[in-house]
C-alpha cells in the first residue's frame, strides 16, 4: 500500500510539474488536459495541490479559449 501510495504522489506531481512546463511553453489545450488530471485524481476540494491546480487549470482554460 505504501508503494502504490507514493507512486500515485509521483504521478500527480509529474503532472503538476507537466502542467506548469505546457504553460510556460503557451501550449494551454495540453496544460489543461494535465491540471485536469490531477483534479480527478486528488478529489479533494480542500488539498493545497487541489486548490493548485484547480487555479492553473481556470488560467489555462481562460488563456486556451482567449486564443480562438
């Protein structure tokens, strides 16, 4: 159990780490795909990584669709 539980910590940084490199390249459609994904695998409305990448995925979101 503990193995699978920092695994899953891993990927959910990767992603915040992805996330943040796909906006800081102005790639935002791949940058909300990656805050996605760690929204649906925290759950947690209240975690600090939540609350992260919930922000990074609204500015994301605001810039992808601002291009169009």
């Amino acid at each position: 159990i503990r193995l699978a539980r920092r695994k899953f910590n891993e990927l959910v940084q990767y992603n915040v780490v992805l996330g943040r490199k796909y906006r800081d390249q102005n790639q935002f459609k791949p940058c909300v795909a990656a805050f996605r994904n760690v929204m649906v695998m925290i759950k947690d409305a209240n975690s600090a990584v939540y609350r992260e990448a919930k922000a990074n995925y609204d500015a994301c979101n605001a810039s992808a669709e601002g291009r169009y």
